[in-house]
C-alpha cells in the first residue's frame, strides 16, 4: 500500500512540475469536468495496451521514484541499452521462452556484448504478464535480485523494453 501511495504521489509531483514547463497562449473550457483520473493498475483487464513510449517513460520514473526514497540518484534512458532490452523483449515473445539464457544458449553477458555493448557492469531484469509500468516495477521491487539491480548506486542508465504480450526487459548500466 505505501509503494503505491509513493507512486501516487510521484506521478502527481511529476505532473505539477511538467504543467510549468508548457506555456499556454489561450485557454479552452472543456465541455465536462474531468471527474477522476486513473492510474493505469486501475484500469479494467480488457484495457488497450499504453504505447511503448509511454510506458517506458512510466517505468523509468517510477523506477527513479523508488531508488531516490531510497537515496540513490536517478537512472537516464540510454538507446542503446534500450534497443538490446526491446529486441530481447521481442525475441522472447517471437520464440516463445522466458528467460536469461536464449534458446541459442546466449546467456544475458554473451548476447549484451554480441549486441554491441561495451559497459563492463551490466545487469538485466526481467518480467513476464505485468500489464502496467506500476505492476512491473512492483514485481521488480518484490525480487530480492531485481531490486538489487533496480537499486544498485552505480547504474545510471538504463533501457527498457516491453513485448507485445507484455515481457518486459531493463538493462543497467553505470554509463
């Protein structure tokens, strides 16, 4: 319950702090008042998927919420770390597996560096089913190794993939 009155209260200061960064130059009246906003966990099942940009730009600020109440700087977006997290997200889906090691027996240290990577410290969660940026970064955070690797002083970027039927990769790095 405290993670998720933490996301709330996040994603309303993120809010607040993005409506300065826009300048209005005329105002419209909507034709109804907004009676209540959502949180994506919220919503029915049935629910269409957020586009893949948004949900990344939900896992990552939801991900820096949790490592900056606990005292850790926040995490950038790298693209090359989130073409290698969206590929094998991809690839699991394609090949239907889930797992670390793939089934051409490339463990995650191999395929990062046949992907190109040349960050010496790298790590890698994954997820299987979370629908919302919110599910996927709880189940991270409730993994004793995930968290580790969510949390861990050093990474400071990091990229994020989701598959079309929701697995979900991040890959850290240090930079």
């Amino acid at each position: 319950m405290k993670l998720r009155s933490t996301i709330a209260l996040g994603l309303v200061l993120c809010a607040v702090g993005l409506s300065g960064c826009v300048r209005i130059s005329h105002t419209t009246q909507a034709s109804e008042p907004v009676k209540r906003v959502y949180l994506a966990s919220e919503l029915p099942s049935q629910t269409v998927q957020l586009p893949l940009n948004l949900a990344r730009a939900q896992v990552l600020s939801l991900m820096n919420m949790q490592r900056m109440a606990n005292g850790r700087p926040p995490m950038v977006m790298d693209s090359t770390l989130t073409r290698v997290a969206q590929n094998y997200a991809n690839d699991m889906e394609r090949r239907n597996f889930f797992s670390h090691t793939n089934p051409d027996g490339l463990d995650f240290g191999r395929r990062i560096r046949k992907a190109g990577v040349t960050q010496r410290k790298v790590s890698e969660n994954l997820g299987k089913g979370q629908r919302t940026p919110e599910r996927i970064v709880e189940a991270w955070m409730e993994s004793v190794g995930h968290r580790m690797n969510l949390l861990a002083r050093n990474n400071r970027i990091v990229g994020i993939g989701r598959s079309n039927d929701n697995r979900w990769v991040a890959v850290f790095s240090g930079g």
